[in-house]
C-alpha cells in the first residue's frame, strides 16, 4: 500500500511511503520519502491561466486552441518548498 504526503490539502509531488506485506497480509517493510514543509503560504499568487501562459511561453511551443491541460496545484519540492501549478493533459 502506498501513501503520498499533502500539506493543507496539497500534495507534495514526488513523494510517497510504501507499506510491504507478507502473503499473510503482515506489515513487513516500508521505504519512502516525506518532505519537511514547514510553514508555506498555500494561496497562489498567480493564476492557472497566467501559469500555463509562462509554461507555454518558456519552452517555446504553440498549443492548439482545443488543448487546454489542467493545471493542479503541487508543493513542489527541490529547493525550498513552494507553490507550483502541473499541468496534465
């Protein structure tokens, strides 16, 4: 059984805790990673629309008008912990 981390309701991207258990459903090992957080703000200071738009102008690409990801809101974790958008589409 695997477990990712959120803080306030948001997840922390790329962490997760697993739970290994034997063919008798005992609990034998568990490996993972969490992060510490801290205190961070949660509110966004731009939007999903202003987001994409940066994403989309940083790596150059043009986006049919029909695709349109869905951004969600991550703790994004490989400095200091703070707010990102990921878009999936």
């Amino acid at each position: 059984m695997s477990y990712r981390e959120y803080y306030k309701g948001i997840e922390v991207y790329g962490t997760r805790y697993t739970i290994h258990y034997d063919k008798e459903g005992n609990a034998k090992q568990a490996n993972g990673n969490f992060r510490s957080i801290g205190n961070i703000d949660i509110i966004p200071e731009i939007t999903e629309t202003d987001a994409l738009s940066i994403a989309i102008n940083s790596i150059g690409k043009d986006v049919v008008a029909t695709n349109h990801p869905q951004g969600n809101l991550i703790i994004f974790t490989k400095e200091e912990p703070r707010l990102a958008y990921k878009f999936i589409h």
